[in-house]
C-alpha cells in the first residue's frame, strides 16, 4: 500500500516541511557525488552510532567532526539510497503539511528534532554496542504519522495497491497497517546482525508522535478530526 495523496487541505504553507525536504535532498546529492571512502567517513561521521553515542566505542580523532549526542540530530539529514530518501520524503510530503499545519512552524521543527532522537535513541537501545551508522529521516517522520493518526484519522489517503490500482483509504487504516507492519517486522529483526532497517526507529518515532502531538498541536485542534475533503463534488 503506497500513499500518494491525502485528502487534508491546510491553511497555511509547509515552509518547514518544504525545507527539511530540501536539506535531506541537498546532502543526498553531496554525497553521492564525493568519492566512495569520502563517502563513507561522511556516514560514519554525521551518522548515529549507537557505540559512539552510548561512549562504548571511539572513532579515530581525525574522524571526529562534531559530538556523538550531535549525531541524533544530523543522522536525520541523511539516507543510503535514492529509495530510501524518496520513500522518507514521499511520506514526509504527503502528512507532514498538516501536521506542521497543526503546530506552527517553530513548534514543528521542535517536533521533528524531539522525536527523531527518540526514534533513534529507541533504535540505539536495542543494540547499544553496535557500530553500524542509523541514517534517515524515517524515525523522525514515524513521528509526523503517530500524530497524524490521532489527529485525521477519518481523511482519506489515495494510496496505491499493488495488481489492484489506485483507491481512497482512511488514514486511520494505512497509518494503522503501516505500523503493525513496523511491528511485526520489529519483532522479526531482533537479534539479526549487519544493517538492515532500524524498525525500532520507527516504532519509537511513532508512539513519540503520539505522545507529545497533545503537547504540540495549536489548543484549537481537535483530535480524531472528521474528514474533509478536496476532492468532493
């Protein structure tokens, strides 16, 4: 099930949103385009170890290029593939309007950088000695979508169905299967070696989002929104 497009219609525009899209694009490029080692210390410098980051490991002084507590942040910027960073903006695009829509833009960048290191402090938990590099924006962006389920359950998403084509589904089902799939495969991961997907950056970023939106979103909005819709006739 692929989101497309939500039926969610905001007041103002995703100047946030729109920008940390930018960034994430803009470092994509830059690193795809050093040299394959220069490519690979970029990672391992702005990327969250968990090792690093829980002080039971050290990279080499000369590799060192900002504090390891830093790295939660700037980890967020960064992606290992063009599906990977495409796949983390599409969602981002798609539900992070409404909710900066909701907070305002101060407190949507709040947010986003308070959830991100939860999700990826929930990852690093899992396995605290590791030394493999968490990237990506998925943690904070599980976050946008723990919100948006508790907020606009009821608006209709146009997703895409594989053999099957195009149809509208409520938020509520797709952010719900979503994460029981993050679930499950969460589950499944534990224990596995090597790199892989940070599932549990996901499940924290989401129950993040849950959690704090109360404390975020403007006194006005309601939760479990009826939905409206761009596309009535």
């Amino acid at each position: 099930m692929i989101p497309l497009h939500d039926d969610n219609p905001t007041q103002g525009t995703p100047v946030v949103t729109m920008i940390f899209i930018g960034i994430c694009v803009a470092v994509f490029l830059y690193q795809v385009n050093l040299p394959q080692h220069a490519a690979t210390l970029f990672t391992f410098q702005y990327g969250a170890i968990p090792a690093i980051v829980f002080n039971q490991a050290s990279l080499p002084e000369e590799a060192v290029a900002i504090p390891a507590a830093l790295t939660l942040v700037t980890s967020m910027f960064l992606h290992g593939s063009w599906m990977h960073l495409l796949g983390n903006m599409l969602y981002l695009w798609i539900f992070g309007n409404n909710i900066e829509d909701v907070m305002g833009h101060t407190k949507f960048v709040l947010f986003y950088v308070l959830s991100g290191i939860l999700a990826a402090l929930s990852h690093a938990l899992t396995d605290p000695s590791s030394q493999i590099p968490m990237v990506g924006a998925s943690g904070a962006i599980s976050a946008v979508l723990g919100a948006y389920i508790l907020l606009f359950p009821h608006a209709h998403v146009l997703v895409l169905l594989p053999m099957i084509g195009m149809t509208r589904v409520a938020a509520g089902i797709v952010l719900g299967m979503w994460f029981m799939t993050q679930l499950i495969s969460g589950g499944m991961s534990v224990g596995a070696t090597g790199g892989g997907v940070a599932f549990f950056a996901h499940i924290g970023g989401f129950i993040a989002g849950m959690a704090l939106i109360g404390l975020f979103k403007r006194k006005d909005v309601r939760f479990f929104a009826p939905g409206r819709s761009r596309w009535s006739s």
